[in-house]
C-alpha cells in the first residue's frame, strides 16, 4: 500500500483463489461486491494454475497485468503456494509525474517478493 498512492487495495490468496488476507486504502469503496470480488480472484488464480504448466517451457510467471477503464489489477505469485493482486485506481492522484505508477508498483513488489532487502 506505501508503494505508491494509487493503490487502492490489495489481497493475498492461496492458489483456489481463497482469501488469506487483505489491505484496503482508507477511503477506498470498492466498484465489486465482495462475491464479484472472490469469484474474480478465483478466475484469476486458476488463470495462474495454467500459467504454471507452461513454466518448462517458458519459465516461471513474474506478474500478469489486467487493465480495465476504472481499475488496472496486477497479479504476482508469493511463492509457490499464493498469489497477490494489487489494484490500482486508472484516475491518477500523484502531482508528481515522474514518481509512481504502474511500472513503479511492480517493480517494488518484485524486489519485496525477491526477499532481498537490497532491492526494497
């Protein structure tokens, strides 16, 4: 959440897509229900169950990104056992244009979930 003030909330799963823990923005209302919410994570974990068998091939998923008018959520694996999807607000907030944003937010995560606290 301390990434950048876009953010608008994010979640962590196990690989079915179940909740596990989540952290909102304060202020934030979210556009799903939370049942959109859960059956959204669960398309998305399973998305990720196919990205895993191709992983021979192509190596292993970094991140997947979906962009939609109002929202953009970005999905990383935490381990090999959870997922974390980050949602991001599509109306920017920074007054400072070079600061933040997309590739910013997934840079970050990548160096927390690299567990090299050089990179943090």
């Amino acid at each position: 959440m301390d990434s950048d003030v876009n953010i608008r909330h994010s979640i962590v799963t196990d690989n079915e897509g179940d909740i596990l823990a989540t952290s909102h923005r304060e202020g934030v209302t979210n556009y799903l229900s939370q049942e959109e919410t859960e059956a959204s994570l669960k398309r998305a974990a399973q998305a990720w169950k196919g990205r895993k068998q191709l992983k021979p091939k192509i190596g292993n998923g970094l991140y997947a990104v979906a962009a939609f008018e109002k929202i953009t959520r970005m999905t990383f694996p935490l381990g090999d056992d959870n997922l974390i999807f980050v949602s991001m607000g599509s109306d920017t907030v920074r007054t400072d244009v070079h600061e933040g944003g997309q590739k910013q937010i997934v840079e970050h995560v990548l160096n927390i979930l690299s567990r090299d606290p050089t990179k943090e």
